[in-house]
C-alpha cells in the first residue's frame, strides 16, 4: 500500500467513529495489506485523535492467548494505544453512544513508576519499571462489521480497543504471582467468565516486556505515569445498556463498570 492508499484506508476507519458504522474488514478492501500498513493506518488515526487535542496515556496490548492466536493464525500480539478518553472511573455511567459492539474482558493493568525504551528491555527492568498494578476492565470494540476481522484489521483498528476502567486499590507487583492470579467476571451479578494470569503469554510480565520491545523498535517510549493492559485473562463477553460488570482478582481486589442505559447521549460527542 502505499502513502495515499493507507490514509483512506483510515480515513475509513475514523469514519466509523463518528458515523457509528462500522465498515467492512480492510483486507477484504485493500487485499495487499501487510503488518507494516496496519501499523501504519492505526498511527495514521492515532495523529488525527492527537491533532484534535487527546493526548495518550497507554498502551494494550492484544492477541495473548493461545486461543485468539490460533483463531486468526498469528504467533505473536499486537499493541494499541490508550487516549486520555478512554479512561471511566469506577461506578460512573458509561455512554454506550460512543461503542459500536463492545465487549468487555478483565486485564491486570500495570502503571509505570519510570519510562521503559526497548528494544532490549529484559524481565527485570519490566518489573522495576511497575510503579503498581490495578484491577481493570478493558471495553474492547470493533469498527469492522460483525467483528470478522483479521490480524491486520484489528490492528488498524487501533487493536479493536474502545475504553477501560481501573480499580482503586493499587497492589505492589513484589506481592502477588503474576502467573497465578485469578479472576471471577461477572455481568449483573452472574458469573460469566475466570482466568488466571498464565492465560496472557503465561505471565503478564511476558505481555509488557514485548510491548516495551516492540513499540521501541518504532521509536516508542513506555513513559513513567501510563497504563499498560497486558492482555485479559478470560475471553471477552458483549455488554448491553444497563449492564453492570464487576471483575474480582485474587490478591488484587476488584473493579466495577457501569453502562448507562441510554444508548446515545445528547451530550455525547462522536470523535
């Protein structure tokens, strides 16, 4: 693809956010498409969100399980970046206005105490860089129509991520097993989904040093103060108006989003 074809192909994809339709998946539009024009379409977005005064405070990272890479044949995960809107407070109604088909899935988020530069970063520089973790709930949404997407859709589409909402209790990574924490999701008081950390690359750790490694190979920084998702620990649920989902962590505490029932706000604006 070339220069011209990669800024309509996310032109397409912005498009989707502010007409909330969603479109068709890219590589069936554009079948040339290779990991680098992904990248590229995403960072394209990511520009237009920065030029309109959003600012990022993190980074996802996607595809960690075993299952999801199977199911679309890669053997590694993807990345997105977190903008200052996508950060809800607990409890606080969540416009569903802003979505086109979420679903929500419970993460471990770590908060940085000092900056991480790959590539090189090892294990432990990954955990001195862990200022403390929270429980989280990361939406995750796609602008491609039924959610048939590919590797490179997903990351086009800024790895099909929507918003999160972090818990209030920070937890020291030196006290828990990032391998053996647990969770118990569940949508309106019935158990809909568990895990274990081991479901994200066999340890979350994994997860933010490969994020740490691959973004700096772009030229990307982890700076001190961001969020990182290392990837869910269960597979995601859908969410409608009304719903309340509450994930539970062993060792960690809980986390608790709330969806407004009204499905577009007057006074939510569209990207």
């Amino acid at each position: 693809m070339d220069d011209q074809t990669r800024v309509e192909a996310a032109r397409s994809l912005y498009d989707a956010y502010v007409s909330a339709k969603p479109i068709a998946p890219l590589t069936a539009t554009y079948e040339d498409m290779t990991l680098e024009d992904a990248y590229a379409i995403q960072l394209q977005q990511i520009e237009w969100f920065l030029g309109e005064g959003r600012a990022v405070k993190g980074h996802k990272v996607g595809l960690t399980s075993a299952a999801m890479q199977r199911l679309l044949g890669v053997d590694q995960p993807d990345y997105g970046h977190l903008l200052d809107d996508f950060f809800y407070l607990e409890h606080e109604p969540i416009p569903m206005g802003r979505f086109l088909q979420p679903r929500i899935e419970p993460e471990v988020a770590f908060v940085l105490r000092r900056p991480l530069s790959g590539p090189g970063v090892t294990a432990h520089e990954a955990l001195a860089a862990v200022d403390f973790m929270l429980p989280a709930l990361e939406i995750v949404d796609s602008r491609v129509e039924d959610w048939k997407i590919g590797l490179f859709d997903t990351i086009a589409d800024n790895a099909s991520s929507g918003a999160l909402v972090l818990g209030s209790t920070p937890t020291s990574i030196a006290d828990v097993d990032l391998r053996l924490i647990g969770a118990v999701l569940t949508r309106n008081g019935h158990v809909v989904g568990t895990g274990a950390g081991g479901a994200v690359l066999g340890s979350p750790l994994r997860a933010l040093v490969w994020l740490a490694n691959t973004v700096g190979a772009r030229g990307v920084t982890l700076e001190a103060g961001q969020v990182v998702l290392p990837g869910a620990l269960c597979a995601m649920v859908p969410v409608a108006p009304g719903d309340t989902v509450t994930a539970t962590f062993a060792g960690l505490g809980s986390v608790t989003a709330k969806f407004a029932n009204d499905l577009a706000p007057d006074e939510e604006d569209s990207p």
